[in-house]
C-alpha cells in the first residue's frame, strides 16, 4: 500500500469512528505492516493538509480525532441552539483544583477553599465524568484521592495534564471548551468563601502532587 492510499485509509476511519483512536487501533487497519513511525508521519501530513479548515486533526488524551476548530462554535451552535450545562462558581473551582492538585482528598480541597464542599459538588463532576476516585490516602478514616479523568482531557481537547492553562485563564477555559455557564450564585454553604483561582497557585508548590504519581497522560504510541 502507497503512502496516499495509506493516508486515505487513516483519514476514512478517523471520521467514521465516534470515540477517539488510539495508534495500535490505526495499526490494526494495516494488519501491523505499517510502524508506529510510519502512522505518526501519516498523521501529521493529515494535520498539514486539513490546516486551513474548519475541522482539525488533534490528539487528545485516548487518541486522535478530528474535531471542529473554537472558531466554528458559534456556528454549530445554530443547529442545536440548547442552552448548556450550567455550574455555580463552587463547581468549577472545585474542579480546577482537583486539576492542579490532583491526588487530593476533599479535606484537601475544603481547605484550599476554606469552606464545606457539598457533596452534590463532587457528584456532580464524577457524573459528568471528570473526576473518579483513584485511591485512599493512608490516614485516619483513609479519605479517597481524587483525580481527573482521561474524558475530562478529551473534552478540553489536550493530551496530558502538561497541557493544561496557566491557572488564571483555566475558568475561562473550561468554560470555553467544555461548552457550559457559570452561575451567578452559588449554593449557601460555597458562598461563604469563594475561593481567588489565585490562591490555587499561590497553594501549588506547598503541596506536592506526587502522591500517587497519577497522571493522565496517554503514551501516543
């Protein structure tokens, strides 16, 4: 097989398929005759050839996919003109740091913002996906560790926790990307403090995130 029929084949099952693709998933297409090398080439020349369109090649954090460029949002938006998910300011910053800070427990999180979590906060982030328990920290009670989730990297359409914003501009990503409104109130228990997204940097190096050495970080190969 050619490199052009090669590359037909790649861009044919990136469109058809509805989750992302792994690269042994695009070997699998070839039989395993053509090399992690070889796909990678394939799929930067794919990346290089649909530059100037309105839907681009990436690689999120379970494989590659094509998706609309932010720029075409306010379009698509016309087609489904459905109002979307809406968090209170407690929610986001409640997942900013479990993203910043990640493995953290929910006393951890309860004293970044010096104030009571609710507990429909956390249930409300693991149903969305975006949160899941990892583990348990071994301590009185061994609250769980909580961590960000592969589904919450593809719908913010980066790869690994590396690539995540400075954390000033990350509210304004998550609400960018991740297509949602913030609330202008939040629940009584969270609007008694409403937590600076300064002060989840001002807490980063104090608290190392080592614990259970996660990431979310997928190998592209």
């Amino acid at each position: 097989m050619n490199t052009a029929d090669a590359k037909r084949v790649l861009e044919t099952a990136l469109i058809c398929t509805p989750q992302p693709l792994h690269v042994r998933d695009m070997r699998s297409l070839f039989d395993d005759r053509l090399g992690v090398d070889t796909i990678k080439q394939l799929l930067a020349d794919l990346q290089d050839e649909w530059a100037q369109r309105g839907v681009e090649l990436v690689s999120v954090a379970t494989g590659w996919r094509f998706q609309s460029r932010p720029e075409m949002r306010e379009y698509l938006d016309r087609l489904h003109p459905e109002k979307p998910p809406r968090y209170t300011r407690a929610v986001l910053e409640t997942l900013a740091i479990i993203a910043y800070r990640q493995p953290v427990t929910r006393g951890d999180m309860e004293d970044i913002r010096g104030v009571t979590i609710n507990t429909l906060i956390i249930k409300q982030l693991e149903d969305r996906g975006w949160i899941e328990v990892i583990g348990h920290r071994e301590t009185v009670g061994r609250p769980a560790l909580f961590a960000t989730t592969r589904q919450f990297l593809d719908d913010l359409g980066i790869a690994s926790l590396d690539q995540l914003p400075e954390v000033g501009p990350l509210q304004e990503q998550i609400l960018a990307n991740l297509n949602i409104e913030t609330l202008d109130t939040d629940s009584i228990t969270d609007r008694q403090a409403e937590l600076p997204m300064s002060a989840i940097a001002e807490t980063q190096d104090s608290s190392p995130t080592s614990e259970a050495e996660h990431t979310n970080e997928v190998q592209p190969d």
